[in-house]
C-alpha cells in the first residue's frame, strides 16, 4: 500500500492572520514575516509557492486540524494522486 500525501492550498489573499493554523500545526504552516499572513513552510512548498504545499503522511492529522480550525476555511485539503 503507497503512503498518500496531501496537497495543501492556502487561499492568502483572504487569510486575516489570526494564527490558527500555524499554533495548530507549525511543523507546515507559519507566518509570513512580510505580510503577515499564513504560509506553508518552505520544506512543504510545491514549486516554491507559499500557498501551495504537499504534507507528508506523518502531518496529515495535523494538518487537516489546522484546516478545519480555519475560521475563515481558506485553507484546503486534497489527496494527492
């Protein structure tokens, strides 16, 4: 059985950077030090995008709880195919 991972977008534009996420799971979300808003940390990004981000298995749970505690859910979860 392969390991699936999750794609991860971020909706930046309509983050009000409340901290949700990152308090939740910092191991692949954080803020931006320019704007302030949330950012997938760059260890996670696709293609150097900061809104754009692949969580490895062992943060799938961590991740999900971060989306879910978005309280403007601009936060996206997908499997990866």
């Amino acid at each position: 059985m392969s390991e699936k991972t999750l794609r991860v977008t971020i909706d930046r534009d309509d983050c009000i950077s409340c901290g949700a996420c990152w308090n939740t799971c910092p191991e692949f979300f954080e803020e931006n030090p320019d704007d302030g808003f949330s950012q997938v940390v760059e260890a996670y990004r696709i293609g150097g995008d900061p809104a754009v981000g692949e969580a490895p298995t062992e943060l799938a749970d961590c991740v999900r709880d971060a989306a879910a505690g978005c309280p403007v859910e601009v936060i996206h979860v997908e499997v990866s195919p």
